[in-house]
C-alpha cells in the first residue's frame, strides 16, 4: 500500500474517532446549558413569587388600612350624630318652659306649645335612632356610654315635658274659673283645696313626721285628707277632669320628682363620659384628642 492509501486510511480513522467525541461535547455543552437555563427559571420564579407576594402583602396592607378608616369614619358620624341629637333634644327640651309667664300663657293659648311638643318627640325619636346607630357601631365601651347619655337627656326632657303639661293644665283651670261659674261651682274650691296640698307637701320637707306620713301613705294624715277633698271636688266636674286630675297628681308627687339642675348636671356628666369613650374608641390624634378634652370638660351649659 502506497503512502496515500495509508493517509486516507488514517484520515478515515480520525475522522471516524472525532465525530463521536465532537457529539460528546456538544452534549455536554446542551446540558450545562439546560442546567444554567433551569436555574435562571428557577431563580426567575422565586423572584416573581417573591414580587407578588410583597404586591399582595401591600395590596392587603392597604386594603386593612382603607377598611380601617372606613370603620373609624363611620364611627366618629355614629358618635357625632348622638351628640346632635341630644342637643337638638335639650333645645326642644328647654324652648317648652322658656319665657315669662305670660310668654308661655300666650304660647299655650296660640297652640305655639302643641307645636313645640310635637318638635320635642321628633328630636326623642332622632335620639333613639342614633343611640341604635351607636349601639351597632360599638364597641362596648362608647355603645354603653351612649345609653347613660340617652337616658340623661330623657330625664332631662322629662322634667321640662312636665313642667309644661302642669302649667298648660294650669292655664285651662284659670281660665274656667275665670269664666262665669253657677253659683257654688267646686272649682274655686278644688283651686284652693291643690293650693293648700302643694304648700303642705312643701313643707314637709322640713317636718319628718309629715315626710313619713306621705310616704306610708296614712288615711287620716292631712296630706291624704286634702287629696281625697280634691278628688271629691274633681268628681263633680268632668269637664275638667284631665287637666284637675294633671294639677292634683302634680302637687301630690312633689316630693317624686328629680330636681332640674339634678337633671342639668347629670347630663353633663353622661356627656363627658361619652365625650371621653369616643374619644378612646375613635384613637384619634393627639391634637384631636386634645379638642375632644376640652369638649368634655365644657359641656353645654343649661338653665
């Protein structure tokens, strides 16, 4: 065999042992980079992962935030509304006995003071509702400050409900008795016999023994003397039995009824004990908290 012959042979030899090896690298090099391709997808998914869990924790962060100041939003209107109904009830409240005398003589005869009582019941039943609305609001704490409130203003209101339901009662009588009257009409003495009752009733703050016979309630003592005198005179004239009936019950429960500035003063308090729940419940700033203190410490001031 000549010198070509072999070189082709060797030529064939190389080439068949290089094409192998030429198919072993090129594996080699496709795996390393499948490996490096895994890990950059590996480590890109982490990274999303990790992108979308910070975007959610913000997402949810923000939804708690938002929510947060929702619930306070509608909180503060909860409390703030209680507030302007119990001042709309004190108004109410005090425009039934405001005045002179005759001021309030005229506002019964024009039919001003029906209009007033009626003005009165819408701003109880205003209260009452934003009472509930607080109540469902919560928390516990305001929710239970705002019943001592309500029921302060309804004490409150109470007294002036009364105070005009007597002296509109009052009025009717003076005015049948200053009509023309048949001669022995019981009114006059009917007048006298509630007069004589309230300045007994009076005076028995200062005398314990009449106290205790008020209170038990005895039959022959002098207060239940003039009452059953009063009713006998009441009986003889149903004309005017509701408002006799008014006068009599008002001069016999003297003793039963709340003092106004009690009324005024336990008000206040219930309003201050609110004032500072809400102020608790709404977590307000430091300057605000400082506004709401000085509310609490000035509440409206009523005679």
């Amino acid at each position: 065999m000549d010198l070509q012959g072999i070189g082709a042979i060797a030529a064939a030899v190389v080439a068949a042992v290089g094409i192998p090896a030429a198919l072993l690298v090129g594996r080699w090099q496709m795996r390393a980079a499948m490996r490096a391709a895994e890990e950059a997808g590996r480590a890109g998914i982490a990274q999303a992962e990790a992108t979308y869990r910070a975007a959610l924790d913000a997402v949810r962060a923000e939804a708690g935030n938002a929510h947060d100041q929702w619930r306070r939003s509608l909180r503060r209107d909860a409390y703030s509304e209680l507030l302007l109904a119990v001042h709309r009830v004190r108004t109410a409240a005090l425009l039934l006995t405001s005045g002179s005398s005759d001021e309030r003589r005229a506002r019964i005869a024009s039919g001003t003071l029906t209009t007033q009582r009626a003005a009165l019941r819408e701003a109880e039943d205003s209260l009452t509702a934003a009472w509930l609305v607080v109540t469902l609001e919560g928390p516990r704490q305001a929710a239970v400050a705002a019943e001592g409130l309500v029921n302060a203003c309804q004490a409150f209101s109470k007294t002036h409900k009364i105070d005009a339901i007597v002296e509109e009662a009052q009025h009717s009588l003076s005015l049948a008795n200053q009509g023309t009257l048949v001669p022995g009409h019981p009114l006059p003495d009917f007048m006298a016999t509630v007069e004589e009752l309230r300045q007994l009733v009076i005076e028995s703050y200062e005398h314990e023994e009449l106290i205790r016979e008020i209170v038990r309630g005895e039959q022959d003592s002098p207060v239940n003397r003039l009452r059953n005198r009063a009713y006998e005179l009441l009986n003889q004239m149903p004309e005017l039995h509701s408002p006799g009936l008014t006068v009599l019950a008002q001069a016999t429960i003297t003793l039963d009824l709340d003092d106004r500035e009690e009324t005024v003063s336990q008000l206040n308090r219930a309003q201050c004990a609110f004032l500072a729940a809400a102020q608790s419940a709404l977590d307000v700033e430091a300057g605000t908290q400082s506004h709401w203190s000085d509310l609490s410490h000035h509440p409206t001031r009523n005679t």
